[in-house]
C-alpha cells in the first residue's frame, strides 16, 4: 500500500503537467484562427496599400475604403513573377498588380490616384520595408494595408517589429472575406492559412531567420 501511494505521489506532478500542457494545446487549437484576425480603428490616411495576393478581393476592399474618403491614393504591392522567363519565351505577362490596378479603375479609383510600387517583394517583411521606405521618401506618416483576414496579426506584428509607430500603420482586412477562425480546421483554404500565418508569426518574432527562396 505505501509503495502504491509513493508511485502514485512520483507521477501526479508529471501527469499534472502533462494534462496543463493538454490543455493548453487543445485551447490554442480552437482559438487560434479568431487569434490570428486582427483590426484596426480607420482614420484617414494618407496612403492605402493593396498587398499582393487574394485578388481581386484587396483591391475591391481598397476601392471601398477610397470611395469612402479614406485617403486620396492607392499603392499596390507587386508580387515577385516570372516575367523574364516568360519574356525569354516571347510570352507576355500580365501580372496581378496590371490587374489590381484594373479593378480599382472599374470600381472609380482614378488612374492619378493609383501607384504600383516599383519593386517586386517576395513577402510580408519586403513588402512592409518598401511601403516603409517609400512613405519616408515621399514625408507621408499615416497608411491603411489592406490584406486578408488571416493575415493581419503578421502584417502587424512585422509593421510594429521593423518601422514602429512612425508611420502609422492601420491594419484592414477585407470585409467579406470567408475565412472561418472559429472553425478553420474545416476548410483546407482556412488550414493552409493558420499554418502559414503562424510560422510566419514565428519567423517574425525570432527576427525574420528564415528568408523567401526569391531573396
């Protein structure tokens, strides 16, 4: 009997702790998705930014934000694409920024307001660099980045991480964006996105150790 309750007493602190960490795995899993979705309070501003991806949805959502009076300029981000290859190939390339920009014009964003970003950014951070540097250039101190859902607690954490509060960056997703965070374990869009979006949180947080292929 007293050997019983000596093993007994040299496991309870293991399986304590092992019924703690349980837990805490089973609550991040079911919070996360709502976790990763963040947004902030919109003032007008001196630039919005369509980051590369999702399209057309960012750029109807800037298109929204602009008719509403939010800034008087739109940027938009290009993504890294294969133009020389196709260029070598004689095959014209039409990238999704000619697009974007395409879809801000048919939804009444004049041409004089829109601007395409001069270099191709491979991710996030690059992207947050760019729009960094050229606000600075250009002495402007307040911008909305538009992106998805999902994607906004990274944006933000890499905007507080490499710029901080000057400029001002406001976070926005788009509205009817269909990510599910409260049961994205469901759809393989959502899965894809909570695995992205938090190695990418990680990689942020660890001071950006892990570099795109592209770079």
């Amino acid at each position: 009997m007293i050997e019983s309750r000596s093993r007994m007493r040299r496991w309870l602190i293991p399986g304590g702790i092992l019924l703690v960490l349980v837990l805490l795995a089973v609550t991040v899993f079911f919070t996360i998705g709502r976790w990763l979705v963040v947004e902030d309070p919109l003032v007008h501003a001196d630039v919005i930014v369509v980051l590369s991806g999702r399209m057309p949805d960012r750029a109807l959502e800037a298109a929204r934000l602009f008719k509403a009076g939010y800034a008087d300029q739109v940027w938009i981000s290009p993504p890294i694409a294969p133009v020389e290859e196709l260029n070598a190939m004689k095959i014209a390339y039409l990238g999704e920024d000619f697009y974007n920009e395409k879809v801000l014009i048919a939804k009444g964003v004049s041409p004089d307001s829109i601007r395409i970003l001069e270099h191709a950014d491979a991710n996030t951070e690059a992207e947050v660099r760019q729009v960094n540097e050229d606000l600075r250039a250009l002495q402007l101190h307040t911008v909305i980045i538009v992106t998805s859902k999902p994607h906004t607690r990274r944006v933000r954490t890499i905007w507080r991480k490499l710029v901080g509060a000057d400029p001002r960056m406001m976070v926005h997703y788009v509205q009817d964006d269909p990510f599910d965070g409260a049961h994205w374990w469901r759809h393989t869009r959502d899965a894809l996105d909570v695995v992205r979006e938090t190695l990418g949180l990680l990689n942020a947080w660890a001071g950006f150790p892990l570099r795109p292929v592209q770079e």
